[in-house]
C-alpha cells in the first residue's frame, strides 16, 4: 500500500469505524424500524438505503473527529507518539485539516439526505466532535462527558430514521459508557491511573444493571439480551482487571482498546431489546472486522 495512502488510513483510525456503524445500527432498532421483521422479510422494503445513508455519516463523523484531533494535537504528538503520520511528515497539518473538514462535511450532508431531523443531530454531533478536539479532552471531567455525549448523539442518529426520538433516554448509556473509557485513557502514556480503573469500572456496571433495569421496566427482550450482555461484560472486565493489577501504559492501552471495540457488543445488546436476537449477532459480525483493523491500524 501506498505509504501516503496508509498514511490517511491511519489517520481515521479504520479499527473504530465499526464501532460508529454498530451505534447507528442499535439506535435504528431502538426506533422500532426492525421490530415487527424477520429473516424472511423483503429488507428492501424497510428504509435500508437511510440506514445506508446513515451508517456512512456516522463513519464519516467519527473519522472526521480523530483526524482533527491529530491536527490540534500534531505538536504534543511530536514528543509523545512521534511515528503518527502528521508528526512523522507522512501527512502534512494542512492536508490532514482537509481530510478531515470534507469527512465532516459527507458525515453531515448524508444525514440531511434521510432527513432535517437526522441532519440537526449530525450538525449537533460535528459541533461536539470540534467541541471536544478543541477544547473537552483538556479538561479531567468534560472531556470524558464531552466525548461520551459525541457517543450518545450517534445513537441518537439512528433512532432518528423515523424522523423522531423515541427512546432518546438510552442516549445515556453510551455516554457513561465512553465516559469511563475516556478515564481509562488518561494513563495510556505514562500509567498510574488505578483511581480511574476503579471508577471506569464502577461506571461500566451501572451500564450494564442499568440496561437490564429499563429493558424490564419497558418489557423488552431482556432474556434475549442477557447472553449479549454477559459477552459485553467479559469483554471489557477481563482487560481492566489486568490493567489494575498491573498499571502499567501497555496494560491500560489495551483496556482502551478493548473498550472501544467492545461498544458493537454493548450495541448489539440494545438492538436485541428493541428487536430479535438474529439482529444482535449482525452487529457483532462487525467484531471481528473491528479486530482485524486493529491489528493493522491503532485504535488509539
């Protein structure tokens, strides 16, 4: 591959992509799109080019994010991961910036293609994503709430297929969900984060007690989500149990890692509750694409 090309690539981080199309595929069952379906339905029938439409936004948006927030942070890359492309001079600030402001731009522009209200949430979700890379991630408290609101709001795009939205309240879940791994990675560089690991994990179980409390409460498929979630929490457990035995930055890198790719898991455990099981196992079909990338491209 192109060096240059690679370059590019690296910049969008292509292991999360599947992450974002995973959230906007949860928030579309969460709408009720695929509720009353089944294997054998006509598919083409059910708004599949909005959710095509949709998907691409979300990727769009999320690859946007991370290739501006190497643009800002190209001079603290320089002596903390120096082999990054823009610090490297495999991609320059200027040709980064573009990469990044088109991405955002597709991202918005294909959401306003399924409809004004799908479009005001891309506008609102861009303005956080700049919100954060700008601002947020300097700061110990809103950062993490900054980027786990970019999270709640790409689910809050798919469950705007129908032009509403209802069930805005799962919106929270991804939020203290990316809350808690955006703790974890304050020590990936230099480690001693134990105070974070502890509350990360704290945070991860009021995720998952508190999807099987309103899947309940709401009389959804909580039997059917169960296996998903019990997936969901080995997943993200095992890796930060690890990571606080031993503090170290490698340790706590592949929390990270293990949290970012475990949000397909924990989407898939939402789809499930709002639809059938069969669409549970099509996100996580997105795991191992997710994993693959990953150990072609770096997740952080």
């Amino acid at each position: 591959m192109n060096p240059v090309l690679k370059g590019y690539l690296r910049l969008a981080r292509p292991a999360n992509l599947p992450t974002a199309a995973a959230d906007v595929l949860a928030g579309v069952a969460i709408s009720g799109v695929l509720m009353g379906i089944s294997l054998n339905t006509d598919w083409n029938t059910f708004k599949m080019w909005d959710i095509a439409l949709l998907v691409f936004s979300s990727v769009f948006l999320y690859a946007a994010g991370v290739v501006l927030n190497d643009v800002l942070d190209f001079k603290l890359d320089k002596v903390e991961r120096p082999e990054r492309p823009i610090p490297s001079g495999l991609v320059s600030v200027r040709s980064a910036a573009i990469f990044g402001g088109v991405l955002m731009n597709l991202g918005v522009l294909f959401s306003f293609l399924v409809g004004s209200v799908s479009g005001m949430v891309a506008v609102t979700l861009g303005l956080f994503i700049l919100l954060y890379d700008a601002f947020g991630k300097h700061h110990s408290f809103f950062g993490p709430l900054n980027m786990g609101i970019c999270r709640g709001l790409n689910l809050l795009l798919g469950i705007t297929i129908l032009g509403n939205y209802n069930h805005w309240e799962f919106f929270i879940f991804p939020i203290i969900y990316i809350a808690a791994i955006t703790l974890i990675s304050r020590g990936e560089v230099h480690g001693n984060n134990k105070g974070h690991i502890i509350l990360a994990g704290a945070l991860y179980s009021s995720v998952i007690l508190g999807i099987v409390v309103l899947f309940s409460t709401l009389g959804l498929n909580v039997l059917e989500a169960v296996p998903f979630l019990l997936l969901f929490g080995f997943l993200i457990f095992r890796p930060l149990l690890k990571a606080y035995s031993d503090n170290s930055p490698k340790n706590i890198k592949n929390a990270v890692m293990s949290g970012v790719i475990s949000i397909i898991v924990l989407d898939a455990s939402l789809a499930v509750g709002f639809s059938h099981w069969w669409v549970g196992i099509l996100i996580i079909l997105l795991l191992p694409l997710s994993i693959y990338l990953s150990k072609l491209f770096a997740v952080t």
